[in-house]
C-alpha cells in the first residue's frame, strides 16, 4: 500500500509518476536537467518508503517487469533489484537526506496528485456556480462544442486570445480546475492538468513537462480573490443570448 499522508507536496515539491499506466504520483524535487526528456526526481525518506512499498506490490504482480525487493538498510541506503538479472542497486541519500530512485534510467514524468474523480463530476454537473454576476463575461473553449461556458472578468492585461486571460472567482476556478483535468482524461496524450495546493492553482503544461527548467505554473488569486487561468489558452467569448 502507498501511505497517502506521506503524499503531500512541500512547498519546493512537485508531484511525479512513473510513465505507465494508472501509476500513483509522488512529490519530489527535481533537477533542472531532464534525463531524455524524463524528470530526475529526489524523494526524503517517507516517500522513498512509499515508492519503494508501491514497487513491491508491482514487483509480486509482475516479477518480470517490475524492480522489487526494495529495502531499506539500518545505514538509510535503500535498495532495489533491477534487469533480469536482478542485480542490486543501492540508493544512497544525498546531502539533503533524499533519495535519487532510478536516477537517470526511469522514466519519470511530471504529474499531478491523484484526481478525485467523484469530487470533479459533482463541480461539473454543479451548473449554479456557472451563473454570470455583474461585470461578467461567459467564456469558453471551444473543444467539440459541448464545453462550458465559464463566467469570469475580461482581462487584457495577460493572455493573448480574443478574451484575453479571464478572471474566475473561486467556485468558478474550481470548476475550470475540475473541467481541466476531465479534458486531460479523454485526450491524456496533449492536455493540460491542474490541481490546487490549499488556495494556489498549479497548472501543468504537458507539452512543456519535457523541457529543461520547466516547474508547472503557480495561480495565486488576485488582490481581489479572482485566478487568472491559462494565459496561454484560446478562450472565446461566448454569446450571452444563447
């Protein structure tokens, strides 16, 4: 089992996974540098614990496949059983006690942590939060012309579509984050994903995650509590008397 309590994020954390299917995500600090486009994570020790757990229980599903035997040592060296020939491969922890787990040789991605779909669905379907207020705009993007549409403030100050960079208040932001990641399940390969760390929207570019240096983009509400979301999308007005 991978202990959920040790899944949280720090502030300098993002959330990785391995790239393959339905793998679970974990927070790590990562270099810089990308390794083949692959992220190079360092893990502390609670979730090296829970990532070492997570291969085990693969490692017993599919011993071909899967690392197992991973372990840690009374000295804090962690380690795990690779290749067919099962060869031993000790993990060291750095100086800041973390732990480089598969360094330059598995394919870590950047992620997102675990998406309550139950919770996504009840924002979707909760129409009322998508009622326009005063000064309002209805926004949208136009997928396959069934998206919602969205009320926010018109900005012109960031964003370069024809509704510039929208402004959502919170309940509406929740619905964005929300309708965000339910695109990213029908089309995994080219979306973007989101989540929320306490009242900040992370938002990931997925055709940016391969790319040097690259740390998802951090939303924090405006003076007057509204997020500006997806500067970079195509946002279009939508026609109120519809």
């Amino acid at each position: 089992m991978v202990a959920s309590a040790n899944l949280n994020a720090a502030s300098n954390e993002v959330y990785v996974a391995l790239l393959v299917p339905d793998a679970p995500s974990f927070p790590a600090i990562i270099d810089d540098e990308r390794w083949n486009t692959f992220a190079v994570p360092r893990f502390r020790r609670a979730t090296a614990e829970a990532v070492a757990s997570w291969l085990n229980a693969m490692y017993e599903e599919d011993p071909r496949t899967w690392p197992g035997g991973a372990a840690f040592g009374p000295d804090g060296v962690l380690t795990v059983l690779e290749g067919e020939e099962r060869a031993t491969v000790r993990v060291l922890p750095d100086a800041e006690g973390r732990y480089a787990i598969g360094f330059q040789g598995w394919a870590w991605v950047l992620s997102t942590p675990t998406i309550d779909k139950h919770c996504n669905a009840e924002l979707l379907d909760d129409r009322a939060r998508l009622t326009a207020e005063s000064r309002e705009i209805l926004v949208t993007i136009n997928i396959d012309g069934t998206d919602p549409a969205f009320p926010a403030l018109p900005s012109a100050e960031h964003g370069w579509s024809r509704a510039g960079c929208p402004r959502f208040r919170r309940e509406v932001a929740e619905v964005v984050v929300a309708w965000i990641n339910d695109v990213a399940r029908s089309s995994p390969e080219g979306a973007d994903r989101a989540y929320w760390d306490a009242d900040t929207i992370v938002l990931l570019d997925n055709q940016a995650i391969a790319d040097d240096g690259y740390l998802p983009t951090r939303i924090d509400a405006d003076s007057d509590g509204r997020y500006a979301i997806g500067t970079t999308f195509e946002w279009e007005l939508v026609d109120q008397e519809l």
